[in-house]
C-alpha cells in the first residue's frame, strides 16, 4: 500500500522542455530608390531565420527552420493623401530570381538555391511601372516569414521580420521601349511634335530608333522655392 506509492514518486522524472521559437529577419533594403515610367525597377529581398537563439543556419536549418518572404503593405503617397494597400502596385510581382546566380547558396551546400522556402532565402521584386503611376512615392513593405514543417508562422517575430524601400517615380520622365522613336513618345505623351521632345532630349543619336530603356524626358519639371 503506502510503502509501494512512496516508491513509485521516487522513480518519477520531470523533464522541461523548451520549444525554441522562430525569429525571422530580412537584411536591410535601401530606404529610396528612383524609378522611371518604362523601366523595370528589380530588387533583392533576403530573409534568414537563425532563431531566437542566434544558431547558425545550417544547424536550424537541418532541424526544419525555414524562410519565406511575403509583400506586407504598400502605401502609396501624394501631396495630397497616403492611401496604404496590402497589395503591391499594379505591374509590381515578388517571386522568386529569374536569374539563379541571384540566389544564395544555403549552409552546406555547393550551389545557389532558388526555392520558395529555405533559410537563406531569396525573392526578386520586379516592377515596369506604367503611366498615371508617375508623380507618386512608393513605401513598399516586406516580411519575412518562418515556416517549420512547412507550415507559416505569420506573425511570429519583432521587428527584424520588416524591411520597407520608397521608390520614387520621375515625374515627366519615360523610358523607350521595343520600337519606339521619338516620334511615337511624343504621340504617347500627348507632348506636341517630336522636335519639341527632342528640344528637352539633345543627346539622342538616333530620333527614329530609339534604344530600349532610353530614358526620355517628356515634359519641363518645375521646381518652386519656399
């Protein structure tokens, strides 16, 4: 009876155990970049998640600890008004590097890796922005998300998880593309004759084939003093 129930609380073990929590972070983006109607703005994104120990990669990375990288907000900012999104601008995609040798080569391994989910990982922001987008900035937000057993752990992390960039779009600004010449830009802008154009464009060699990302300028900017 009693003796045999003091035994039994003697061969009892406790064990505490400690689940070690994610802590996501993206690597600093530049705070402003600038940007003109016609060419396409690319931009890194990176994300790693060594845990709230501080590990090295390749240990929690074996253990299932993974990265993504998510568009979190874009605020879109006038004179006038901010209006914030959860969606990016139109014509503005995140995925993942077209380019392999854009990729990081994870902890272990020989050779870049271009998934969706790693711990180094890497997504491309790619953006051609398009007329009436001009004029405006950009505040462009992005999070890095953990992932274990591949389920995400949205939400989970400080503040290290967030990183944002401003892009600014060139007012009266467009880049040529595919086939255009100065005649077709100052027909696209409404911008009168293309002598008028090229007025504001001297250093144009040839007006009739203008070379793919040219960056013409379609109209006077003004600036006012205070």
């Amino acid at each position: 009876g009693a003796s045999r129930a003091a035994g039994n609380l003697r061969t009892r073990l406790c064990l505490q155990m400690r689940v070690i929590m994610p802590a996501p972070r993206i690597t600093d983006l530049p705070p402003l970049l600038e940007a003109t109607v016609g060419c396409t703005v690319r931009l890194l994104v990176n994300a790693s998640d060594p845990t709230e120990l501080g590990a090295r990669l390749e240990q929690v990375r074996g253990r299932g600890y993974l990265v993504a990288v998510r568009a979190a907000n874009a605020t879109t900012v006038s004179v006038y008004r901010s209006v914030t999104s959860s969606l990016l601008p139109d014509g503005a995609a995140l995925g993942l590097p077209s380019d392999p040798a854009l990729c990081p080569t994870p902890p272990n391994r020989t050779a870049p890796s271009c998934l969706p989910a790693e711990n180094w990982v890497a997504y491309q922001l790619t953006w051609q922005p398009r007329r009436l987008q001009e004029g405006f900035s950009y505040r462009l937000c992005f999070e890095a998300v953990a992932q274990i057993q591949g389920l995400a752990m949205v939400g989970i992390g400080g503040a290290a998880r967030f990183s944002c960039t401003t892009v600014t779009l060139r007012r009266c600004a467009f880049c040529a593309q595919a086939g255009d010449s100065l005649d077709s830009v100052a027909k696209l802008w409404r911008a009168g004759s293309w002598l008028t154009l090229w007025s504001g464009n001297h250093g144009l060699s040839n007006v009739d084939a203008l070379a793919v990302g040219t960056r013409i300028q379609v109209g006077a900017v003004l600036a006012t003093g205070g």
